[in-house]
C-alpha cells in the first residue's frame, strides 16, 4: 500500500520526509519521492524515482535540499506502472501545486478528458495527476484559495483518498484529506507531521490527530490545526496519545507480517471485489478480462499455471470452473509445463497466477504459451509487474502488499478472483441460472464477515499447536474443494515451522499414506464437505482405527466430528465452492502458531524468498 510523510514547521524538512519514508518500507512499495519548498530562494525541490527509498536518497545526495515544508510518498502502484514519471509527489501544469496521494480515483478517466479537453496535458498515467490537475483547474477558474480548491475537486472526486497538498505560492500551509486510506496528523510546538500511519510520526511525537473519512486538514506551522468537512462544516480537532511502540507499529501492531496479513483478509477479500461485485445489482464485473471474457466463455479448455501457494490457488480454480462453468481445466506447475513440450493451442486459454508478479518459471510458462498463440490472463498482486506486462488481460488481486514469506491473503484473494470469474462466465454461459447467481453473489459478499469469524478461533488454534509443537510429520486431508485446501494447509506448516507435512486427496489416504498413521500422527481433516460427509467421516474412523489424532475443520455444529475429532475448529456455514476461503483460515493460523512455538522466523523462513525470479 503507498505510504505518505509530510512536515512543515521549523526544522528541515527533508530528514523527517526521508526518515519517514525508510519507515513506511514495511508498506510495500516499487518506486518513491519527496517534494521540499525553499521559501527564501522560492524553489521547490522535486525527486523521485522507481526502486527503493534508498535509491532515491542516494539519487537526492549533494542536491538541494534545504526547506522547512515538504511531502514524501512510497507508491504501491494501481494506475500506471512503477517508473520513475510514475512515482509520487505530481505537480500541477503551472508547477505550483504538488501532490501525493494513497488511494484510487474512480471516475479519474472521465476528469482526465475533461481537462484534456480544456487544454491541459498530463506527463504520468496516474489517477493522481488528474486530480492536482483538477485542482489546479478549479483553484484559476474559481479563483480560490488552495483548502477550496481541494475541497470542491473532493465532491467531484469517486474513490479513495489521502492526500497531502502544498502550493509553492504558499509555502506555510499543508492540506490533507481522507477518504477510506488513512491519514494521522501529529503536532510538536508549531510543527507537525503527517503521515498514513503513526509509523513516521512516533519518534517526533505522541500527540496526534486521526483525520475521519472526508475531512480536509489546513496545516500551518506554528497555528492551531484547523479541520472541515468536505461540505465546509468546522470540525474540532481530536488529539490522542499514540500508545504503541515504533517496532510495534512497522507491522501494524501485530508481533509478525504473516499474523497482520493473515488478519487483513476480511480487508483484503473485500478489496478484492470493491468495484466488481454488487450483490444489491447481482452482479460480477471484471473490467480487466471484458475484452477477452467471450472467448474465455467459448473455451474449450483452461489451462492454469502457477508455483506454490498460487498454484493451490489455481487447482481450486479447476474445481471452481467445472463446476460452476463446466469448462475443462488442467492445472500445471509452471516449472513443468515450461518443459515437457506441452501440446498448446490458439484455442486455449491460460491462467497465470503469482502473488509477485516475478516468478521465473511462470513468466517463462507465459512466453512458452504465448509463443504457440495461447491468450494469457494474468492474476496478480504486484501492479505492473512482469507477469501481468506479460499477459493480454487478467485480474488484480489488490490484497495490498504480502511481506511474509509464506502467502496467506493472496492465496484468499487469488481465490476470490477465480471464483469471480467461474461465476460470471458460468452465468454468461447459463450453467449458472440468474436465481442461483443472486444467491451466490449475496453468500460470496458475506465471506469477508464469516472471514472475520473464523479468526476468532484464534486462541484456540494457539492451544492445538502448543500440543503438536514437536511432532515430525502431519497428514492434510480434503475432499474436493477442500483437497487443496490439504495441500495449501501443509506447505504452510512445511515452510515456516519446518515440519514434514503432506497433503492428500482424503480417499487416497487408504493408497499407501495410511501405512504411516500412528499415535505420533496428526491427522488435519477438512471434513465440511456436503457431498461426501459420511466419506469423510469413514476417513476419520479409518484414522482413529490406528490410533492416529485427528484435528478436524467442521461447519459450525457439526456435533458428529465434535465428538469423533481430538481437536476442532469451526468454521460458518456457506456454499460448498467457498468453503476454501474459509477453511485455509485455520490452517493459517495452525502453522504460525506451530512456527512461533517452535522459534522459527515466520517471516523470513529459512531458504525461502518472498518472490523466486530465478529458475
Ligand atoms: C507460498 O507461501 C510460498 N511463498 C511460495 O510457494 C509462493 O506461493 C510461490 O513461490 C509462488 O509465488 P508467486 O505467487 O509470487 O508466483
């Protein structure tokens, strides 16, 4: 997610905005950029550039830098690719206005032709551009002051925002707005400090302001902190103590990156289908793939290449798209595909899912394909990156940036996209009827809440792992969609706890993997299953026949499992085809706590890399 720092007061601006932006790193981001205006020689310092803040201030060393008022920001790039034209703070045509800005601007292509049409000209492919533009616009047009300005381009403005404003013509004065992206506004006799967390401020200061969803800062140095609605209502600042320590804050609170993303999926599912799902309209829309949706409808086969957590993403892909869209799939591990000669057609449609948008082997699966005429719809979490440049069309994720090593919400939100899909090509293609549709676009909009639910469970999952901590070997049991739910939960375990851990179609257990059961043998069993209930239930019995311990993940009241299972965790009832979204919650869980306990680095497991752009 993009962070943002900004200072004006009494001090030089730049090593708060530097500094700043060295702390918000843990946000994620591709490219990063700083504004400093010099009042006594009226000079605005502007650099920035695609890469890390350490590139940018080694680019900014021996430059000008003197000024006591300043903006700086860390762009996750959504509108535009991470370059360095790209990269935040934007000025306005005159030059005058500067802007940064976290979020995303809706409707910011019809305002782009607006203002093209009225003679301006935009040098980046960013919804922020438009919007210092607009303001620029409204500011010589209403010849208005720059807080009015702001606030009359806001009410045209659909989307997400927090933004920080200055004007070279007005170089004591800092305006901020918020609308759904955070902004926190620290104050220091006479200076003050703005930022998308406490992370930049914390060291300066424990007395801030939490800007509210359409509210507009006007930040002086050395005045009282004024605040107004976006509808000009006078608002009395809030000043609170910031209590956290500064280590706690670079993750959010949370002790480890994996536990804060595992507990931002309710958020990230959310985000995932903000502007494509509208469960009030009953409807599905993936702007990404419109151009390629109707030969997507009319394929005759799906191919699905990924690596690792991803590709357990795409083999409940395959589930998901026989199921509801009755279209033959295969799923193939990048690394494999990209070498057996695999027989590829103009016909075929291939899926391509990384978190990273780096992964070598699945960017060498997308040439291969593509060289044989194959059309490449690309599902990514990193904007711009290689995989999605790569492909004709596809999908972000925008689960917002995953640190930890090990994937937790970009296996949900991969997920949620390729049910998305499934769904609305099912109903294009009517294996889907419009009731059913409406049923399963209200029951996938309740996920995020149930998501919420299971998390709850958290402790509980704590004590199973405190029991199992020094086991050597776990088996992972699913049925159906849950079958790679078993194999996500058991590379999770494998790679931060280090643990051997294999998972199993749970009918195949009785093909050889039952030879291992004893007491020393935990057992997971995703037993939700509607279908094949009573199979399931003869899995766990076979188990139990050999003393081995079962850890069950039941729907809700499942009181026949409660009673047969050593552990349980519950998760709420929902469609058979959601059940993944739910059920890898828990397992989530099960392996950070097990890794924890058994004092690894969740984080940066050992051998692993957070993206494997080598072969
Ligand atoms: C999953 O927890 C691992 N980090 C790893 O398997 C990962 O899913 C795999 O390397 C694929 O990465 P990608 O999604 O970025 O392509």
């Amino acid at each position: 997610m993009c962070g943002i720092i900004g200072y004006v007061g009494n001090k030089q601006a730049y090593p708060v905005l530097i500094n700043g932006l060295y702390r918000l790193e843990y946000r994620g981001y591709d490219s990063a950029g700083v504004a400093i205006m010099n009042e006594e020689e009226n000079e605005l310092f502007l650099y920035k550039s695609q890469g890390k803040v350490s590139q940018l201030d080694a680019k900014i060393t021996g430059k000008k830098t003197a000024g006591t008022i300043g903006i700086a920001h860390t762009r996750w790039a959504t509108h535009g690719e991470p370059n360095d034209i790209n990269a935040h703070p934007h000025s306005s045509q005159s030059g005058d206005l500067v802007i940064i800005h976290n979020g995303i601007i809706e409707n910011y292509i019809p305002l782009k032709k607006e203002l093209i049409g009225r003679g301006y000209s935009f040098k980046s492919d960013t919804d922020t551009e438009v919007l210092i533009q607009l303001i620029e616009d409204i500011q010589l047009n209403e010849n208005l002051d720059l807080f009015e300005a702001v606030r009359s381009a806001l009410n045209q403005v659909i989307g997400a925002y927090a933004i920080l404003v200055f004007s070279r013509s007005n170089p004591d004065t800092l305006i901020a707005a918020r609308k759904s992206s955070p902004l926190v506004i620290g104050k220091k006799m006479g200076e003050y400090f703005i930022a998308s967390d406490p992370t930049p401020i914390v060291e300066y200061t424990k007395d801030v302001v939490y800007l509210n969803d359409e509210e507009i800062a006007i930040i002086k140095r050395n005045q009282d902190l004024r605040i107004k609605t976006i509808r000009n209502k006078d608002k009395t600042p809030y000043f609170e103590k910031l209590e956290m320590s500064l280590s706690a804050l670079e993750k959010g609170g949370y002790d480890h990156f994996m536990l804060k993303e595992i507990f931002e999926q309710p958020h990230s599912v959310s985000n995932c289908m903000r502007g494509r799902l509208d469960p009030r309209k009953g409807s599905i829309s993936l702007g990404g793939i419109s151009d390629y949706l109707q030969k997507m409808t009319n394929a005759d086969r799906i191919l699905i290449i990924a690596c690792g957590t991803s590709w357990h993403a795409g083999l409940v892909g395959e589930y998901l798209f026989e199921d509801l869209a009755r279209i033959p799939v295969e799923v193939e591990y990048a690394s494999e595909f990209r070498y057996r000669n695999p027989v590829i057609s103009e016909n075929d449609i291939v899926i391509v899912i990384s978190q990273s948008g780096e992964t070598a082997d699945s960017l060498a699966a997308i040439k291969l394909a593509k060289s044989k005429g194959a059309t490449i719809i690309g599902i990514c979490n990193v904007v711009g990156s290689s995989i999605s440049r790569a492909s004709h069309a596809g999908s972000y994720t925008h689960a917002g940036p995953e640190i930890g090593v090990a994937s937790t919400k970009a296996f949900t939100a991969q997920v949620t996209i390729l049910t998305m899909m499934a769904l609305l090509i099912g109903r294009k293609k009517g294996t889907i009827t419009r009731s059913k549709y409406f049923q399963y676009i209200h029951e996938l909009n309740q996920i995020p809440k149930k998501i919420k639910h299971v998390l709850k469970s958290n402790d509980d999952i704590w004590k199973i792992a405190e029991n199992y901590k020094n086991t050597r070997n776990f088996l992972y049991l699913g049925r159906g969609y849950n079958f790679p739910v078993a194999l996500e939960g058991a590379l999770k375990l494998k790679e931060i706890s280090y643990i051997h851990a294999e998972g199993y179609p749970a009918a195949e257990m009785k093909h050889g993997p039952i030879a291992l059961i004893d007491e020393e043998m935990p057992v997971v069993v995703i037993a939700t299953n509607k279908g094949t209930y009573e199979k399931v239930i003869t899995n766990i019995m076979e188990v139990k026949a050999r003393k081995g311990k079962i850890i069950a993940i039941i729907t809700k009241g499942d009181e026949t499992v409660k009673e047969l299972a050593d552990y349980y965790i519950e998760i709420p009832e929902t469609e058979e085809f959601l059940v993944p979204l739910l059920a890898t919650i828990p397992l989530q869980l099960l392996s950070y706590h097990m890794a924890i306990l058994r004092g690894c680095n969740v984080d940066q497991p050992r051998n692993l890399a957070k993206s494997v752009t080598v072969e």
